[in-house]
C-alpha cells in the first residue's frame, strides 16, 4: 500500500470555512426573475444548460438568487444482446446514484456538496470561472477552475497482517486519510456559431491509497461537446482520455446521450460505458468494453430553485 503526503487537516479546515462563508453570504444574494437571468438558449455566458455535461463539468456555475439539486444515476450493466430485455434495460441490475446541491457564489462562483452510493462517498466541490468568452472573438473562449475533495465512508476490505506499506518497512493499517481523494480540473470552453459547444478539460487526480503497483495520481484530458437540435434539446457527446496505466481491456470512457433543457431545470438519457459518478472514480475505473457491445443507461437531472427577494411577501 501506498500513503501520501498530503496534509487532510488542513484541508478539512478549509472546508468548514467555505461552508460557513457559504451560510453567511448566500442569503444576502438578491433574488431574480428566471426569465431575466437564465435564456433558453444559451448565450456566450450560459454556453450550457447545466453545470455538467454528463459527467464533464461545464463553465456554467449557476444563477446568483438561486440554488440547485441534482441527480446523477446509472443503470446496471447490460449488453446488446438478450440480456437487454431480461434485465429490462438495466433497472434489474446494480446501479450507482449521487445526490448533490450547488449553491453560486456571485455570478462566477460556486460551491456544492454531494454523496455518492459508490464507496458510500461524501463530496465538496467548487468551481469558479475567470473568464468568459466575447462576442467579438478577442477572447475565444470560457476558462474556469473546478475541485472536488471525496470522502469514501465505506468500510475498507480487509488486508492481511503482513501487508506493509510500500516502503516495506511499515506495517500496514488503515489511517482517516486514506479515506480521501482528490480532484482538479482547467476547463475549457468554446461556442462554435450557434448550434455546437465544444469542452476540453485537463485534470489531475489524487488518490491518498491505491493498491501497489499504481500511482496515487493520475491525469485526464477530457473532450466532449452538445449539438443543439432546438432551443430545448441537444445531443452532447463526452471521451474521457488518462495518461499513463490505461483500462485493463485498453479502452477509455465515453457517453452519447441526448439533454433537454427550460427556465428551471434540465435532463439528459444517454448510454455510458462507465458507472463512475465523480472525476476521480472515473479516471480509475475500466470501462464496459463498448466495442462487444457492453454498456450501462443513465440519466442526469438538475433543478433550479429561486430564493424570495427580502420584501417579497408570502
């Protein structure tokens, strides 16, 4: 087993201090009328319909005066043959879920929470974007930042007494920080006209244990993008790349699906080749070998809901 270096004390203080900053501003934020904040057809600041694609964030970070639940859940495994039907697309099968509430800081800003069924695991992210793209084309596209702290709470598996760690020196036993991992990412963002988006995401992954043999850390380079069919509905599309040990059967993550967007909410069907929920699980998981025709049905759903103004009555 390997351990880390990293510090866990003081990023759990810096957690509760953006959660109390959060409790203390978020109420003082104006509240608006959703049609004057948020177009049906994104323009150069509301590129999306949601702050992720499917599983790629996006640069969107919500509406100031509101907050947001989401949903995230995969089917279990099925495969293009009669297994298909006999475990009903899927819903037979084990499936993965996560529930999450985002709340923008300003109209750049965002923090979230999150828990994920897999590894039973507990999330903070935030995200914030520094720049948007001009009409003009003097800037060419978004950029905004995203992390994400995961903690899993399931019980670990159980290890021999004499595992060591991966000095071989140290007995092994389980810390609270191998709980822990970790999660960066740069995005990137571009319009193309007004039918197609375009998402590029370098990313930097860091797990406080792994099994021997693997790195704690790893990077991702991420592609994806939405087609516009209409004003409500698009095809999005997402490739999820990973440097170094690759999947077992040689293959990397990818999701087609379709979204469909209004004011206040937003849901995308597609099929995936990975149950993964979060960066993290994902870039260390081996996907379902699509190419034999093996994959999973998930969904995601978002839904916005707007805080009263202070004078507004009832």
């Amino acid at each position: 087993m390997k351990r880390q270096p990293f510090n866990d004390s003081l990023i759990l203080r810096w957690l509760a201090r953006c959660m109390l900053l959060l409790i203390v501003w978020l109420p003082d934020i104006p509240a608006r009328a959703q049609l004057e904040v948020f177009d049906e057809s994104p323009g150069d600041k509301d590129m999306f319909r949601s702050s992720t694609l499917v599983n790629m964030q996006t640069v969107q970070t919500g509406v100031p005066g509101s907050w947001e639940f989401h949903i995230r859940h995969r089917f279990g495994y099925v495969k293009a043959d009669q297994s298909l039907i006999r475990n009903f697309l899927g819903t037979d099968g084990v499936a993965n879920i996560r529930f999450s509430f985002q709340f923008p800081l300003g109209s750049r800003g965002m923090l979230g929470i999150a828990r994920t069924k897999s590894g039973k695991t507990y999330e903070m992210e935030g995200k914030y974007r520094f720049l948007d793209q001009s009409t003009d084309n003097r800037r060419p596209f978004a950029l905004a930042v995203y992390v994400n702290v995961a903690c899993m709470s399931d019980d670990f598996p159980p290890v021999s007494q004499f595992a060591y760690f991966g000095d071989g020196r140290q007995r092994f036993t389980y810390e609270l920080a191998h709980r822990f991992s970790y999660s960066s990412q740069l995005i990137l963002a571009r319009k193309f006209k007004e039918r197609f988006r375009a998402l590029l995401i370098p990313s930097f992954q860091y797990y406080n244990l792994v099994t021997p043999g693997y790195q704690n850390h790893r990077l991702g380079l991420a592609a994806g993008g939405s087609v516009a069919l209409s004003t409500k509905a698009s095809v999005v599309a997402e490739y999820h790349y990973r440097f170094g040990r690759k999947p077992e059967n040689g293959l990397f993550p990818a999701t087609l699906g379709i979204e469909f967007g209004t004011v206040g909410h937003s849901f995308s069907v597609f099929v995936s080749s990975s149950q993964a929920l979060n960066t993290q699980q994902l870039e260390w998981s081996t996907p379902y070998d699509y190419t034999n025709g093996e994959f999973l049905i998930g969904f995601n759903l978002r839904r916005t809901f707007w805080k009263k103004a202070k004078n507004e009555k009832g």
